[in-house]
C-alpha cells in the first residue's frame, strides 16, 4: 500500500499517513480497501473516524482519505470502484456520514456536496467546493454546523 499512495500522489506523505492511521484508534480494518491486478495491489481507499464539532457536542463522521490508484491503472473505474465499496461498506456499518477533501469535479458523482451548505468546515483552508460530505443516513446532518476535527495523524499529509 505504502508504494501505492507514494506513486499515486508523486510523494510520500499519504503513505505515511496510511501508516500512521492503521496504527491509530481511528481505524477501522473494514473500510481499509485494496484493488488488485492479480496478486499486485494497484489500489487502496481508506475510511477513518472523524468527528464534526459543533456548538454543543461532536457527532461522528467517517473521513474518505486517502483513494489512490497506481498511475499506470488510472482511467480504467478502479478508484470509483474502491469508492462506491466504501461507501457501501461505511452504509453497512452504520456509519452516518462521509467527508472527503478532493476534486470537485470528480466526488459528486458518488453524492457528495460542498460541505459550506451545511455549514461545515475544514480546519485548514480549502478550495472552493473541494471540501464535500456525503449522508450515508436520511438527514444525519440536520442541524449539524460546526468544523471538523481529524486525527491528530493527518498533520503527516
């Protein structure tokens, strides 16, 4: 997996991050997710814990990073395949929404919005409409503003 995120995003950030996450109470082995060509790992999605604080409590939330597919398999439906198991798999065990920090033009295919429309920020700065949620459960974020906090891992990425 390590050369896999390495590849994919052209350094070794994110695959510091893997590492540090699966090594974390963040983890969480079933949304950890391998794409194969034969025995050769060519893909990799990861699913963390994640809360939104608001005014008033943390709700739970899943973080969707990071997707990486090897360059030379890009193109070919291997990321938006590990996505859509993700969210499948997030769905079946109940989890309640998905935050991810990514191309806008790529995540809405799968239901993800802006997240600014439910009033939800990053703790970082981001570009407009790169910062997207997803409700995996009928109204999950009615009501919920506030900012999100991540493990204190993701400072690696």
């Amino acid at each position: 997996m390590f050369e896999v995120n390495q590849r994919a995003f052209g350094r070794v950030n994110e695959a510091r991050l893997v590492e540090a996450l699966r090594r974390s109470p963040a983890f969480i082995p079933e949304l950890s997710l391998v794409a194969l060509d034969g025995p050769r790992v060519v893909g990799y999605l990861l699913l963390t814990c994640i809360v939104v604080k608001t005014a008033r409590d943390s709700r739970p939330a899943l973080a969707l990073a990071p997707m990486a597919v090897l360059p030379e398999f890009q193109g070919r439906g291997i990321g938006s395949a590990l996505v859509r198991q993700g969210l499948r798999g997030a769905r079946d065990l109940g989890h309640p929404v998905v935050i991810v920090l990514g191309h806008p033009e790529y995540y809405p295919r799968f239901g993800f919005i802006p997240a600014e429309r439910y009033g939800i920020r990053p703790p970082f700065a981001a570009s407009p409409g790169a910062f997207m949620v997803l409700e995996l459960q009928a109204n999950a974020l009615r009501g919920v503003q506030g900012e999100v906090e991540y493990p204190p891992e993701f400072a690696l990425a």
